[in-house]
C-alpha cells in the first residue's frame, strides 16, 4: 500500500501571501489530521477531517482552515502569512476518526515565510 | 490546560543499557500515543495505549500507562543504536469531535556505541 504523501514538500513564501498544502491518505482511511511542529512550540494539532467533515480543530488562528475531498485527499490553506508560520506542516491518516487507530504520517511540508 | 511533561528531554546512554522515559500528564485522560521522530522526518506511531494498565511492546521497546498516577512510560531495553530518535508522548482529552491532543516536549534519544 502506498503511504501518506504530502505535496509540495518544501515551500517558500513571504509574508502576506497564502499557501496551500496538499495531503493524500492511505488508500482506503478516511480521517486525516494536520499539525504544526517548530522548534519552539513543538507539535501542535491543527485540525482533523472525516468524511469531508471537519471533526475537530486546535487552537490555531482563522487564517488555518482546510477541507477534505471526497476521495478522502485533505488540502489545508494559510492566508495572511507570518514569519511564525515557518514550520513543518505533517498530515497523518487513519481508518476511523478521533485517534484509536494508529495514525499514518507524510514525510510533511517544510513552509518557510520570508 | 492539560500540561505533558516528558522526561528526560535529553537521553544519552549506551549500547546494551535500559533506560527508561516518563510522560507525565495534569489531568485525567485514558488515552496515550508514543511516536518516534527520526532527524528531518517525519513521525511514526509506535503504540497506542487505550485503557489503564495498558502495556504495549515491539522489539526493544516497551510502554504502560498508568491512568490513576497519570503517567506514561516507555523502556527501552537493551538499548542500540538503531534506537537513536527523538520520542514524543501525546494525550488526548475529551470524546467524539471535541478532543485535544496534546505532545510533551519530546526526548532526544542518543544511543552510543
């Protein structure tokens, strides 16, 4: 079976702009999480889809939003970029919602803001 | 807040010893994630433990969790240098879609010839 993979895989922007990052789970899971990992505020939860709804979501601004397609692939977009948002972006599926599962990850999105 | 704590945040030990790491939590929860970070990759789940008393091992890797003292622990049993990473515990709190998911710190792991 083919992993999670995450496209692009690096990505540099500058302020003010947006971006779009893509996520394709493991065929066949329908859940697919986001985090955020920096150096300094370490791995947060950003938000979980299922069945192309929005399950839950961290405590990230409104410019974090994302959705899920009904093939399951998840997309999540930042607008208004800041130089906070350089992180490593990871996406995880699992076959159900909300965590029993084991989670699958990407190899992530490395986003740098200029 | 629910607060994780990991310790320690830094390992350094030999091939061949036991050591063991601590994740600490500050409010109840009866689920907890190990997951293994390898330098500039990306996370592999390693155990998902679901209920008190839960212990779970894979290879040289062992962990438990004890719901009532709120703690996670992952042994590490005859240690090699394969096992070089850094180790993040992950509580979750909450049910159905109003959960959180919190990481401790993480403990870089160095295991030395």
């Amino acid at each position: 079976k083919a992993g999670v993979t995450q496209t692009p895989r690096y990505l540099i922007k500058t302020r003010g702009q947006q971006v779009t990052l893509s996520c394709s789970p493991i065929s066949g899971h329908r859940s697919v999480s986001w985090y955020q990992q920096t150096p300094g505020q370490g791995l947060q939860f950003l938000f979980e889809y299922f069945s192309e709804t929005q399950r839950n979501k961290g405590n990230f601004p409104g410019r974090f939003s994302g959705r899920q397609f009904s093939n399951s692939r998840s997309e999540m977009n930042v607008s208004t970029l800041e130089l906070g948002d350089s992180a490593l972006y990871l996406c995880a599926s699992s076959p159900h919602p909300s965590g029993v599962d084991t989670q699958y990850f990407g190899p992530g999105t490395r986003l740098t803001v200029l | 807040e629910l607060k994780v704590e990991q310790n320690p945040l830094f390992l350094s030990m030999q091939e061949g010893k036991n050591y063991t790491i601590y994740c600490n939590y500050s409010t109840t929860s009866d689920r907890l994630y190990w997951y293994r970070q390898d330098p500039g990759k990306s996370l592999e789940s390693l155990f998902v433990l679901l209920s008190n008393g839960a212990v779970k091992q894979e290879g040289r890797l062992m962990a438990s969790l004890d719901t009532k003292a709120r703690l996670s622990t992952l042994h590490i049993t005859a240690a090699v240098h394969d096992l070089s990473a850094t180790y993040f515990c992950a509580v979750f709190q909450g049910g159905g879609s109003n959960y959180k998911l919190t990481f401790g710190k993480g403990t870089l792991l160095t295991v030395n010839p």
